[in-house]
C-alpha cells in the first residue's frame, strides 16, 4: 500500500508539497512488513519459544517468524543488545522484533516498543537491551506497551512468561498491522534504559578497546574498535600489530599479530588481526581458536591495547 | 472458508436448525490451517528434521513449517508429551503436530492421529507421547494411518525413519487438506495409549505432587500442583510455604521459600514458591538455580509435599 | 508458469518438435521455487544466520527460508558434503541450497551455484562441499558467482562474511528468480572440487567400506556399505553378521550382530546391523549407544570389514 500512495504521489504535483511528498516516503519506511524476529534466552530444549510462535500465529497466519538466537545465556542482557545490532541492520526496514531477556519479569520494568530511524520496532523489556541498537539505528520514538490493551486473553493468572503473553502477542499484533504503532501505548521520552559501557579511543599512540564478545563458535576475540579509532594506527595490510589484552589490571595476553583482510593470507596456525563482519577489530587464529589459546574471554572486565610494533 | 460457512449459516434461519449451526460452527475448529508444527529426539546436529521438512514442503508449498523442539532426550517419551502440553494449546486450532520420539520404530506399536477437541491434530506413534495433551485438551477421534495410503512413494525399504517417510508425510497432507481427517485411516476406539503417573491430591494439610520437569534453562523446579490443589492450603502471595522434596523415600530438600507472583519480589539470591506459565507449583531462585543448589530433579521417582509454615 | 507452458505444449503438435518438448519438460524440474535452504558450521548461539536471513528477506519477502543444520563442526567440510546428500534429495525440485562451511573464505577458492539433473541447486564455496551431492545428483552445470554483480550492495569492507554477503545474497536472489541462473555468472567446466574418499567394495568374501559418520543422537554408527556391496554377502533377515571395525590399522572392534530391519526385533541392549535411512549399513544398540559402548567413531581412518558368521 505503501508503494501505491508513493505511486499516486507521483501523479501529484510535488512543487509546493514536497515535505509532504517526503514526509510519505519516510512513512513507507516504518510500514510493518509481515516479519516477525524473536530473541531470547530461553534456549530451544523445551517449549517456551514454540509457545511465543503459537500466539504470534494465532494472532495472524500470514505473519513470517524467524529468529536470531534463544541462546543468549541466561539473564544475560549485554549479550542480548549485542545480538540485536549484530543482525537487525540486515533486517529489511518495517520488521519487528521481539526480545525477551527479563530477568525483571514481573517487576516495574517498562515493556517497551522502540521504533527506530531506520523503520526497525523493538519489543522488549526497556532493561538495557536496546542500550547498542538505539545508539546505532537511532530513536524515532518509543512507546510503553499498554498491558490493558495489549495482553493475551485470560493470561492474566501468568506472572512469568511475558515474553508469551504480552512481547509475541503485541509484537504479533504490530507486525502484522493488527494494531498501528499508535495503538502499543503512551509515548514515552526519546531514551532507554542503557547499560553503561566504555567507548573505544585513541590516546598516546594507542587504540584502546573493549571486548565485548567473542566469535564462540571459531575462538575469535570481537574488540569495539571501530575503523575510525583503528585508522589512527596508520597500518596497512600485512603490517604487524602490537597487542596487549587485559582482564581488570592483569595482563593475560601480549603479541604482535599479522594486520590482515582474511585468514587464508597466512598459514594454518598463525595469528591474525583482522576486521570482522560488523566492521570492529578482531584477533583470531588460521584454523585455530585465539579465546581458548591465550585464555582471551569477553565481558565488562576485559580491556585490549593495538599500537604499531 | 470456514468464516465463508458461518456467514451463510447467519443467513438461514437456525430455527429448527440449531443443532446443525453448531455442528457448522464444530466444524469450524477442526480446519486444518497450513500449519504444521514439528517435534522429536533427534537433535539438530545431522539433517534428520531438514529431511523431514523437504517431505513436507513436497507436498505442499503453501505449507508453514515449525517447530516445538528436537531436542527431546533420546527415546524419552514423558518428556515429549509433556512438551505437547506445554506448547500446542498456544497453538491456533487446526494445526497439525508431527511428534516424533520413537523407541519403537519398526514394530508393532501403532501409527496415529488425534485430533482433540478443540480442533489440534496430533501425528505420532501411539507410544505414551499422547498421554497428557489427550487428557487436557480432550480426544475428538483417534484414527491409525494407513501405511499403504500414507507413506512416501519408494520409501518402503527404510524401516527406521517412519519420522520422514509415514509422520512428516501424513502430517504435511494433512495439514496442507491434501487428505480430509478420515482419509488417514480407520477409526480407533477413543482412547490412547498412556504413561500411568501419580495425579497431585490433597490430604490431612498437605498438597502432594511429584516433578515432571525442570525449567532446565533456569534451573526452576515445575511440580504438578495445579491451583485447585495449591488453593486449599489457603496460602496467600507473601506467606512462606514448607516444602519437602523426595526422591523415592530419601527426602532431598526440606525448606521453607516465599510464595511469590514473580521473582523480583524478592532480593537476589532468595528461595520463592510460585506459579510458573503453565499455572503449576514451582519452585526457583531469583537469578540463581534452585535445581542445581538443592541437587532437586524431575522424573517419575520425585515427589513434592508442601505445608503451611 | 511452468505448468502453463506445459498446458500450452500440449496443443502444439509435437510431432517434429519433440525435441523442444522434451526441453521444455526439462526446463520445468529447474525452475526455482522459492525455498530457500541454509546450511553452515556458524552455530545457533549468535546472529550469524539471522544476519543471513536478513538478507534474504530484504531480496524477497516471499522467500520460504528453512535450514538444514548449522552445527556442522567448524571448518569440517566433510560433514558439510555429507549433510547435504542426508537432506537435499527429499527437498522439492527447484529448491535452492546455501551452505557456508567455508575455511579459505577471501582466499582463491571460487564462490559456486551448483545445478543438479535433479534440479536443485547448491550455492557455495567450492571447497569439496559438493563432493558427494555432484556424484548423487549428478551435475547439470557449474556457474561461478560474478561477485561484482552478486553481492550486497557496501559490503565490500567486509572480507569474512561471504555466507551474509555473497552467498545468501546470491541464493535469494536465484531462489525468488530475481536473476535467473545464467545471471549468477559465467559456466565453469562440469565438476567440482572433490575430497578423495574411498568407495565401498566386495571381495574374498568380504564387504568393506568406511565409517563417514555417526548417527551421533542415538550413537550409531553408519558405514557407506550400500545394498549392492552388501548383498554379494547373501545374507537375510535375523542371520548373523561378522564386523571388525579399525582405526587405521587398530582393530577396535570385533563382533557379531544380528542383522535386522529394526530395532524393535531384538530385546533392548542387543547389537544389530540394520540399514539406514539412507539405506546404509549401520550398526546399533537397541535402546543403547554403538558407538560410546565400543570407542568406535567416524571419519577416513576408520573402516569397516563384513562377513559371513
């Protein structure tokens, strides 16, 4: 439909309405298009994430479901912000997500719809999940779920599941135009609940980071190091890397790595640092695993220091 | 096509018509909708439940696939019908399950569809899997499939895959109305085989249960005491409950935790006694893992007894 | 469409156009279909395959996404191949397959679209990942993916992703018939890139063959010992079966078991040889674990030897 009124805009002479013309155009990108995505750290072994999809369809048969992960650890918030921005962005613009990482159920956490500028919807306890994709995708509005409104019939008995009764059926219910973004609830202030991280810099000739994940399934070491802090190094491919890991005040690693495009530029075995698919620095191992190797995790705790050798 | 019915129905005048609305109406919530709903053992390692799906999807396009799990612990039936009720009543009435835990695949243990009464299809071997979804949501009819009609083309030399070539096949003809309910097979009289377990009851002050299963992925312990059991201990939200735990005659746990609507209701850390999202006695930690602390399991040896304190 | 070139065939007179007809047939079984089938060593536990399905989504929304596995081990194509030969065969013609088990990813091993004479199709690097599906299906063509034409717009930055950025791109992009599959890129020669595996053979007696893997959720061990080699045993149901299993030169097994169609035909922890889904020779344990009882495991150090009793 969107496509229709950006096709009768056109008939349109646009002279004086041109910020109406435009104004249509940025609608088009916020249209829910159908596509639903659910995070969570329930984990797959028992039935919690089919019992989200049953009310999401029950609310629509025409609604696509897909995942991200329901592998998140437990409790694990950081990790669930992590996994937002490392796969929303691919997302087409009008999907809706759903993420339910609530370790607060039940308490006066604020349940949220966070639509971005880029046409994403979040829904999602606003307990610090949104903290890395607000920042990226940026905030076009936000709005507090009205459970009156917005709830599962007769769940009301359920204190624990949310993610069931309140974030798949509205998300459910967002997605697939059931309900406008209006109808989630009150518009709250342009803000979400972030959890306080260090930015990566550039002092004294050193790029300074954080890790804030590890690529778990090859061993690679994820650092915050954008290119912009990376480029003050003035390094080309093929030149070596000084690299200092910290835990807290410990140092548990300390190398010079190969600057590098891909593993297959050195053999099998070596050590390499790299950009990864997010565009962030990274050190891993031909073949290998850098984590296990040097001991090398990720969390609030650990610290990484790049200069030129 | 179903809503195409009803309207018409509205049309006539029910009159003397009554009893054939309703049975219009019945019939309604038995349609099947498109969606088919997979479960089994088999792990997603290896590409058994693709395999599965590939049938499905030859049959017919317009096919919705998903799933409860696949990771059932081998051949362990009570869990997998105790996934069934966890799942299939969030479910929209007219989806068709496929579950497939099947120690005795091969022999003579029957193939068969439920349907229930509220409209759900159950595809499966008859091997306890229906014991729990048969007695909540009620049994419409039981027919066996016919193998000869309902078996994929050329599969007849595999003995050990019934999953793929008799159960994803039927379901996915099913479901997509390439055969009506009767065209499985034969009638069954009404009943399904089931797994004999221990029903919570109430006597001299105290409400006893056992322990299906755990909340693995946050160590919660779900009994069996449902409401009307848990109701006539006249406990209110607030009050602390005395809880022992048995495995066989050796008693695991004996404490005391307070009876929460939900985790946060109490600090970190700290014992609680709630209702969990299938409206069941449970017991949990907030942000810790009370199975593991108290070494607290489930299966058919654990029983629970709770009093007031 | 196809089906209406074929209607419109019929009232042609074929009788010196046979030829085209036939063509026409043919071209039938290739037309893609819009399923969509991923396969990868990524794992589940990050948004690695969502950032996938992202992409795939944001090509074609009518796009029908599924998954074969994404726990194949890191880096092992082997299991890739075989994976693929386990699942793609009983998906529909004109299914599209992505799989991204891809250790050289940005080294010169060439990015591939596999058409079989069955009519499915495998995008892919081609690093032996079609070794056993080439040989089963059979090669129709081979196309390398022109990846200034078939890659995410501004992912160039990016050398590390070709599965989110090449691969999933490309195959969206062919399964929804964006492009057809001339526009994946030039032909290449009719093969592929083929890991050397020994075949299974019969002589002096004895039926020997390899041990390519484990039916790793049950523990039972699948050889590639077909019904051809192993009729020339002229065995039948309930003889006995004489197996030596080796790594390298270590006999780490010797034994009989009895051979079946199932495993219901023997009480529960008795040895069986049984053919497979896939219509192998394997070997079990009834309600038991093959491989965990007798250390024997799966890849090319491992073999097997069959005989008579």
């Amino acid at each position: 439909m969107a496509a229709l009124v950006l096709f009768t805009m056109k008939k349109v002479k646009c002279s004086g309405m041109m910020l109406i013309c435009l104004l249509f155009i940025f609608t088009k990108t916020e249209a829910q298009n159908n596509i639903l995505v659910f995070q969570s750290d329930f984990g797959l072994k028992d039935g919690a994430v089919s019992a989200m999809k049953g009310v999401a369809m029950g609310v629509s048969a025409d609604l696509k479901l897909f995942d991200i992960t329901h592998e998140i650890p437990a409790y694990n918030i950081w990790e669930a912000a992590y996994r937002l921005v490392q796969t929303a962005p691919y997302w087409p613009s009008g999907t809706v997500f759903v993420s339910v990482c609530d370790p607060g159920v039940g308490t006066d956490r604020k349940s949220v719809v966070l639509l971005t500028k880029t046409g994403h919807y979040f829904v999602t306890p606003d307990n610090g999940t949104l903290t890395l994709i607000a920042e990226q995708l940026g905030i076009q509005e936000v709005r507090e779920i009205d459970e009156v409104k917005n709830r599962r019939q007769n769940s009301n008995e359920s204190y624990t599941f949310h993610g069931r009764d309140v974030y798949a059926f509205t998300g459910a219910r967002l997605a697939s135009k059931t309900i406008t973004y209006d109808q989630v609830g009150a518009k709250l202030p342009h803000q979400v609940v972030s959890i306080a991280y260090q930015k990566p810099s550039f002092e004294k000739g050193m790029a300074k980071g954080t890790i804030p994940i590890l690529d778990i399934q090859y061993g690679n070491v994820w650092t915050d190091i954008d290119k912009k802090v990376f480029n003050q190094l003035h390094l080309k491919i093929g030149d070596t890397i000084k690299v200092q890991v910290f835990n807290g005040k410990d140092k548990v690693y300390e190398g010079a790595v190969k600057y590098v495009n891909t593993f297959g530029e050195v053999p099998e075995g070596v050590d390499v640092g790299y950009f990864n698919s997010l565009l962030n620095f990274s050190l891993g191992i031909n073949m290998g695993d850098f984590s296990e190797k040097y001991k090398v995790y990720s969390g609030n705790t650990w610290s990484i220091i790049l200069s030129k050798k």
